[in-house]
C-alpha cells in the first residue's frame, strides 16, 4: 500500500454558499407555510430564488457580514 489517498479540500465558493443559501431558505418557506396555512408550497425552488432574488441577496449579504453564514 505505497499509495497515499490524499484529499484535498476546495471551499465552496461565494457563488456556490449563495445558491445553498437559497435553497435552504427555500426549505424554510415551504415549513413555515405548512406550519401557518397547512399547505404545500406549489413553487420550486428555481422559483423561489427568482421571486425573492432581492430579499435573498441583501439578506445573505447582512448574515455574511455579521459572520453568521
């Protein structure tokens, strides 16, 4: 076994921690709207994104500031 397995580690880049952002805030729509009106969302998440674009942006932007994301 003289073959290391060597695993290297590529952060995820701005682009790619805003769509997991989306995508998670996506999640959390479709809970809070079963959880209030206990109906399904009837949206994708491609929708979603494209509906909300400008509250996600600011919002991903003020949590990346503040450290949290």
């Amino acid at each position: 076994m003289g073959d290391d397995l060597e695993i290297v580690y590529t952060p995820p880049t701005e682009e790619e921690l805003f769509e997991m952002f989306c995508y998670e805030m996506f999640l959390r729509h479709k809970d809070e709207k079963f959880d209030w009106e206990n109906k399904h969302v009837d949206i994708s998440s491609k929708e979603y994104k494209k509906e909300n674009k400008s509250f996600l942006k600011k919002e991903f932007k003020r949590l990346r500031k503040k450290g949290n994301l």
